[in-house]
C-alpha cells in the first residue's frame, strides 16, 4: 500500500510539471503565431508601404504605393488588418497588379441568418453611378471616389469627405471637372456655380448650417437618381415638412396628385440648384418678379386653353394701378401672391381660399385697413368689356372719345393759326 502511494506521487512529481512545460511551449507557440500573423497583416505590409517615394511604374505612368500609417490609425477601419480587405494579397506577393478592393464583403445587404444588414452596395448598383459602372465607363465615382482608401473616416467626422459641411465639395471633384463634362455631356459645372451662390449654399460655406441641403438631401446617398418632377415636393418636403403640407393641400399640389404635368411645383417657382432667397432681387419670388413667374404659366397660351383658365389675368394685372406700380418699382404694392398666397393657393371658389368672396375684405386689408364688405362686390382682374366690367369699360370709352376729339381739335386749332399767321405775314410783306 505504501509501495502505491509512492509510485502514484512520483508520477505526480514528474507529470504536472511536463503538463506546466506543455502548457507553456503552447501557449508561446500561439502568441508567436498571433504575433507573426499580426505581423504579417500589419507590420510587414508597412515595412514597405509606408516608404515615402514607394512606386510603380504604369502604363499611365508612375503610382505611389506609399500607405501613410497615421491615416490607418485614423480611420473607421483602424481594427482591421491589411489582409482585411486587401484579401487576395499573400505577405510575400509577387510583384503582380493588386485587383480593386471589393468593399461588398462587408458593404452588402446579406441574405444569410447573421450576415450584416448593410444595403449600401445595393443602393450604389441601382444608381446612375452603379448603372454607368455596370455599362463599362470609367467615369462614374466608387465607393474610394467619395469615401478615399486608408483614411476613410465617420461621416460624423467633420475630416470626412462625406462630412455634411464637405459634401458639396467631394461631389464637385468630377462634377466640375471641364474634361469629364465634356466626355459624358454633364452640365454639372453650371449646377455647382449656381448652388454655391445659392441660399443653400451661402448657408453651408458662410454661416456653416449642417442642417443646410447639399447635393445628398436632394440626389440621395448611395441611391443617386434623376429626379422626376413629381417627386420634387416630397424631396423638398424632407426639409421644409410645414410648406409641403400647405402645398400639397393647394390647387397646385391636387393637381400634382391627378398626375397633371403642367402643375408647377417647388423648382419652377424657386429654381433648382440656383435658389435665392425670396429678398434677393435675382431671386424668382422676389416681390418684382412673382408676376413674371406666376405668368409663365397663367399667360401661357397652351396651357390655359387646354385647361380653361383665363388668359387676361396677367394683362390686367400688368393694367391695374398696383401692376404699373409694380413696374415702377414700387416693391411693397400688391402682386399676385400677396392676394392668392404663396405655397396654399386655393380657388376662389373654396371658402378657405383667401380670394373668397367671403376673405377678400380681409386679404385687402392687410395693405388697405378698414375695407368694408363692398371691397368684394367689384371686379379684382378688371377686363372691360360690354358685357363685363360695363361701367369701367363704357367710361374708359367716353375718356378715349373725348380725349381723343379735344387732341384732335387742338391740332386743328393749332394748324388754322398757324396758317393764319403765315397770310397775315404774307400781306404785311405785300403792303410794303
């Protein structure tokens, strides 16, 4: 029995100290596996990469290779190794060219149970940009266009290309380059000039609002796509909520919904990229212009012979006192959004229209206080006629007649005297 116990606690002696040695050699063998393997993916790539001066020579010419290493350690990507995306690499890679990233690895909607719910690369292959790209032009920007390569950094990151305040600018790299215009017959050039002079614009480069529209608010993200202008209200509507209600409860906006092509929406009355705001004198609502605007509708011949709307009301407009007042100059007299409203025009025929018969006491009072009820009973857009508007039309008529008659007598008066001084002249002469 004791013979036994000695036996069992040599074995002891001798086998927890070689299972302590196995454990160790095991232990140091992983750490120098995950060392080599950290390694590999990170300081053994920027053993070369981050040389400054690092190339190769292409068929379009001299590439730099040279990663710089503070822009890895400032990146979203900071955690992921070299090989992360750079996947098909090998630590001691010929000298072969490196085939593009493939950002979908990650950046992809998957359709597997714990795949990563991302959608950014199916948003990207349905746009303009995925279109072209899947057509063959090397024009259309990708994923590293927009976002970079190493130093790609939060959208949050006020250093990100993709930073609200950085947008505009990202996008302009091609949309302002003249060589890429010409190929791909863009007119983005003018669409940048006009945006960085408008109200959307001022407000991002001069006041630095991040609640301001750039071209993502309008265009989309990933999912860049010509705009219908059926859409346009909505798009607008994302930002400015109040007035798209308004809007889509006026005349305009039921017919928008009808499927009405003509219905003016947002941009034909603010503009698209070139908006001003509405105290700028080149803006398209500016008191002076809102006439001209209306009017490139209302006294558009097409239009209101196909949908019965009368062409005279802008040539009465332009008639009336606060019409030639307007003209004149006169900024602060009537025009037609100051009787009709801006974004919730309803006919006069709706009794919360504000040229109801019941609201236009009030809609003139706003210029004029103390208009009774009679206000009302005349006509607004005078067009005198026999049959309408007779008492302006047959006194207008008298003016005309008379005024006419007394010009006409008073040039006659005035050739009887002349010619009457011409024979005094004559025989004075002759008596001499």
């Amino acid at each position: 029995m004791k013979e036994n116990f000695m036996n069992i606690n040599n074995i002891r002696k001798i086998f927890f100290p070689a299972l302590l040695l196995v454990l160790f050699f095991a232990v140091s063998s992983l750490s120098i596996l995950t060392a080599q393997k950290k390694k590999t993916d990170n300081t053994q790539c920027l053993s070369c990469h981050s040389a400054p001066g690092f190339t190769k020579t292409t068929p379009k010419g001299e590439k730099s290779l040279t990663v710089n290493e503070a822009d890895l350690k400032s990146s979203v990507h900071k955690k992921l190794k070299c090989t992360s995306c750079h996947s098909n690499m090998q630590p001691e890679h010929p000298g072969k060219p490196a085939p593009e990233v493939n950002c979908t690895q990650c950046h992809f909607k998957g359709n597997k149970a714990g795949a990563p719910d991302i959608t950014q690369y199916n948003e990207y292959k349905d746009s303009v940009h995925g279109k072209g790209l899947k057509k063959g032009s090397k024009d259309v920007p990708t994923c590293k266009d927009c976002h970079g390569t190493h130093n790609i950094k939060s959208p949050k990151d006020p250093k990100s290309t993709v930073y609200h305040l950085n947008i505009p600018d990202t996008c302009a790299k091609c949309h302002e380059d003249k060589k890429l215009i010409k190929a791909n017959n863009m007119a983005s050039k003018e669409w940048v000039e006009q945006y960085k002079h408008s109200v959307h614009g001022i407000a991002l480069t001069e006041k630095g609002l991040v609640v301001t529209a750039v071209c993502t608010n309008c265009h989309g993200v990933h999912t860049v796509k010509p705009i219908t202008k059926a859409d346009i209200p909505e798009v607008c509507g994302k930002c400015h909520e109040g007035v798209y209600e308004k809007y889509m409860a006026s005349f305009h906006g039921q017919a928008l919904k009808k499927g009405i092509a003509e219905t003016p929406v947002c941009t034909d009355c603010h503009g698209e990229h070139n908006i001003q705001a509405h105290t700028e004198k080149g803006s398209k609502v500016f008191s002076k212009n809102i006439p001209a605007t209306c009017s490139r509708c209302h006294a558009d011949i097409a239009i209101v012979n196909k949908y019965g709307l009368d062409a005279k009301k802008f040539a009465s407009y332009e008639d009336s006192f606060h019409g030639i007042a307007l003209k004149y100059g006169d900024v602060t007299v009537a025009n037609c959004a100051s009787c009709h409203g801006y974004h919730d025009i309803l006919p006069s025929s709706d009794p919360r229209s504000s040229i109801s018969k019941n609201n236009i006491p009030k809609t003139c009072g706003k210029c004029h206080p103390g208009v009774t009820e009679n206000i009302a009973k005349g006509s607004v857009h005078v067009q005198p006629s026999p049959k309408h508007d007779k008492g302006v039309f047959y006194v207008r008529l008298f003016y005309i007649v008379f005024i006419s008659t007394l010009i006409t007598l008073f040039v006659l008066y005035i050739i009887l005297d002349l010619i009457g001084r011409i024979r005094r002249k004559s025989r004075k002469n002759k008596g001499k």
